[in-house]
C-alpha cells in the first residue's frame, strides 16, 4: 500500500525553499505542463519564487506524488515577493517588500 502525505503550503517560498520542503513531505514539485521543461530548469539560474500549487495545501497525496506549481523570477512581480496565497493570483504584502529589499 502507498503512503499518503499532505501538501505543503509552497506559494510565496523561493522556488528552492520550496523544493526543499516538498522534498521533506514526500511530494516533488513539477511544471504545470506536462509537456514543457522540468520546473527545476525554468527556476534556474536566479531567484524565483512560487506563485500557484495545486493541489492546493493540505490536500492528500501518494508519496511521491507531483505538485504542480508556477513561479516568477525575483523582480517579475512588484519587487518579486510574494504573499501566500494558493486560491489565486499573487498578491504584494507590504511584510514582503521588506524581505525582498535583504535578498
């Protein structure tokens, strides 16, 4: 029987943060489009941050599973941080303008 493990909550992480941390769970993290490059060749080189997983966090899934998500590179977005929000499209935080001037 394959064991079952919970989505990690990656939007607004670095791409790399959030690998990790997928990685720790049980589940990787792949491009949206099954037919386009792997998601680890469109977030390297440079900073890039995740902007949408699904499933969404919390769902359940095999090990080993993938987590689709999309990301944008550091300056993409308004000062290319993010807020954690998976329902939708990035929203700016004034807490991540901050973070984002000490990268």
């Amino acid at each position: 029987m394959l064991k079952r493990v919970l989505v990690p909550d990656v939007v607004g992480l670095p791409f790399h943060v959030g690998r990790d941390i997928a990685d720790e769970a049980g589940v990787t993290l792949a491009n949206p489009d099954p037919d386009g490059p792997p998601i680890g060749a469109i977030a390297w080189p440079g900073l890039f941050y995740i902007t949408w997983q699904d499933p969404r966090a919390g769902f359940e899934l095999n090990q080993g599973d993938s987590v689709r998500v999309e990301v944008v590179e550091h300056g993409g977005a308004q000062n290319g941080a993010l807020t954690r929000d998976p329902s939708g499209p990035p929203a700016l935080a004034a807490h991540a303008q901050t973070e984002a001037d000490t990268v």
